[in-house]
C-alpha cells in the first residue's frame, strides 16, 4: 500500500540526534495536551507507526503516551528503539512523532492489577484490532486488498486427498484465531489441522495486487502460513447436536505474528454495552472466500451486508427442522442471494462500534456456525456464534 512515511534519511539522523538531546534533557515536567487534542494539534501528514497502526505526523510532546513514555527512568532499549523507529522527521528543531490518534492527550495506563495481567497483555485494544479502513459471497462485493486484515484461512491435511483450506477464521491477537468448534470437531477422520494462512487476498496468486481508481498498482506483501500449535475446541460443543450451542474454538499458532498493514487483529466485544447487546435492528458484515452464487468457491475474499434477526423471529423458522436455538447464538442475513455459505464456517460476523467518534472500530460479533442449504434462501437466516458470550471462555484459554 502508498503511505505517507514522510521519512528521508536525512530527517531520520537529525530527528535521531533531536531525540538522544531529548532524552538527556526533558526535566520530570509532562506536559498534556488540551483535552480536545485533535482540534489544537498541527498534523504534518499520515504515517505507520512501527506496529503499522495508522497514525498523525504530530510534535513529539503532543503524543502524550510517547512523551510520557520518553520520560519514564530509566528508558527501556526496547522503548528508545520504538521511539527512534516512529519518528516522521523533524520541523523548526522539533521532533515529529507518529502517533496514533488515541494516543493523542493520552495518559500512559495504569499498572493492570497482577490477576489481569495475562488478559491485557494477550488481548489488543482498538488502535491495534479492528482498525477501519467482485466474484461474491452471496450478493456481497469484493473487498479491497488491505480490507478485514485479520482473516485467515485453515488448512487440513487430508491424508491422501492432499491439503486444502475448508473453514475460515479471525486474527484476535498475535498468538490465536478464534473460529468454530466444528472446524476442529466435526471433520473427516484423516483431516488434521495443520496451518492458517494470514494476509491473504486472492487465493490464486501471491503476491496479491490490485489496480486503484487512478491506475495504480497497489500490491500486498506476501501471504503468511504458519503451522497451528493446538486446537481448543469449546468443552461443551457436541458435533450431533442439531442446534450447535458451543460452536467456538480457538487456534494456538506455533509463533508469534507481527502485525503489518495487511495482517492485524480484530478487537472483541470486551465492552459492557456491547456484551449486553443482542444488536437487534444492525447491519454487519461477514466476509470469506465461501461458495458464490455458482457454486464455486472464490480466489478472492469477498464480503457482504446481513441485517441482524431477532432470535425469536429465527428460532420461529429452524423449529421446522427440530433446531432449538440458544441465546449465546444470533442469527443474520435471511434474504434472497446474500448469505455466508459452507468454507465460510468459522469466519467472522464484524460489527462496527462508532460510539466513540475518535475511536471508530470493529469487533467480533459472531462466528459462522451453520445455515440453511442451498444458501442465500429467503427468510432463512445464517445462524452464528455470539463472541461477546463467550469473552471470558477465551480468556480463560489463552496463553502468553
């Protein structure tokens, strides 16, 4: 992707020297920035910061969380490192910094208290997940080649049948995909799990590139596979149960990933208000590289708009097949053509929280479990796992 780095080498030796004077001079005064930071702050441009967040050119002492940072004693190798690297050159003498708008007249966080360390450390907050930015699913439209970074693939070795990618799943930090139980729990004997594909866009080619509106190519980096460490399907999810309660389950990765533009995580329903919401009356997306209207799978990740359904109203339709939904289930979509369908299990339904203006992103709100055949009937709505019930399962379960 074209982003404005605003670095020469020139500006990143002077701003380094600037930085070392900093360091040695800044006095135990902070400064903070007024409380409506983004009406005050000169902006010099868009940059990546070195986590590839997206993020203002702004004065050194208006990132408050860096400059707070920088004052802390002594200064951590990692941190002047992190500091030097987010530098996007200098104005008049001043250090310009990269930083991300939430960072903005943002005090540094508190120490977490000892029984939630590995929960804050193991799971991203928006800034970092869920960052917002056609062959189709079912009525959707193609995505944008850096669209939904945290969507991955699994793949199976299916014995002599090869490897193939057959369920799909989301980034929710660098070590974990959360997909459905029954991509773990459900499949043939001589398939194993054995590794997600990140980054990936289009499924025949590597590396992806599309041509924007002006004519330019704008490629991706390479695709990443990486081998699964273990599987943690739900305890409770039984495979013959016609309602599927319990379709949830979580993919250990052998490594750590580092996140790029084209791989990030999406963030989880962690807030009350979201965790309370049954989203009645949303609209949201579901994405994958599932079946199309001609019944092929796509090479391309594609996405759609499904309405939300009261849970009701959807019980009301799968009673006729003796399915006795729960209410750590949702159900989305039910219109004619636009549906996720099957490669798309264990892909995500993404919700949007706008509650916050300065802070605009997207959260997990479900995860494919099942839905009518053929797919895309009208008045059948796809059935999903609902995340925000299952928050506290998943941090329960992962690891550092």
């Amino acid at each position: 992707m074209l982003h404005c780095k605003m670095i020469s080498k020139s500006s990143l030796s002077i701003g380094a020297v600037i930085l070392v004077s900093i360091i040695s001079a800044t006095s135990a005064q902070i400064y903070y920035p007024p409380d409506k930071p983004s009406e005050n702050v000169v902006n010099y441009g868009r940059c990546l910061t070195p986590n590839s967040e997206r993020a203002l050119c702004i004065h050194l002492e208006q990132c408050t969380y860096l400059y707070n940072k920088l004052l802390t004693k002594p200064l951590l190798d990692a941190d002047k490192m992190f500091l030097q690297r987010s530098q996007c050159g200098s104005n008049n003498g001043k250090v310009l910094i990269c930083c991300p708008e939430r960072q903005i007249g943002a005090q540094m966080p508190a120490e977490p208290d000892s029984t939630d360390t590995r929960i804050r450390a193991s799971l991203p907050e928006p800034g970092t997940c869920g960052n917002v930015i056609s062959n189709r699913i079912y009525g959707g439209n193609v995505t944008k080649i850096d669209e939904y970074p945290w969507m991955a693939l699994i793949e199976y070795k299916k014995g002599e049948n090869g490897n193939g990618h057959h369920c799909g799943g989301s980034l929710i930090n660098d070590r974990y995909v959360l997909t459905a139980a029954h991509c773990i729990s459900a499949i043939p004997e001589t398939w194993t799990p054995y590794q997600v594909r990140l980054g990936e866009w289009d499924t025949q080619t590597d590396v992806d590139c599309e041509v924007d509106v002006r004519g330019y190519k704008d490629c991706a980096d390479p695709h990443v596979d990486v081998t699964i460490e273990k599987v943690i399907p739900h305890e409770k999810y039984v495979s013959s149960s016609k309602s599927q309660p319990y379709d949830i389950a979580l993919i250990r990765l052998s490594r750590s990933i580092p996140y790029t533009e084209f791989i990030q995580p999406i963030c989880l329903p962690l807030k009350d208000i979201l965790k309370r919401s049954t989203f009645e009356g949303s609209v949201m997306d579901v994405s994958g590289w599932g079946k199309t209207e001609q019944g092929t799978s796509s090479n391309l990740k594609l996405k759609a708009e499904v309405p939300i359904v009261p849970l009701n109203d959807c019980q009301r339709v799968y009673s006729q097949r003796s399915v006795d939904l729960q209410s750590s289930q949702m159900c989305a979509g039910g219109q004619q053509g636009i549906d996720s369908c099957r490669g798309d299990s264990g892909g995500p339904l993404i919700g949007l929280d706008s509650s916050n203006k300065m802070r605009v992103y997207y959260f997990l709100a479900g995860v494919v479990s099942f839905g009518p055949t053929p797919c895309g009937l009208q008045g059948w709505p796809g059935v999903y796992t609902k995340v925000s019930d299952y928050v506290d399962w998943i941090q329960q379960n992962i690891e550092p």
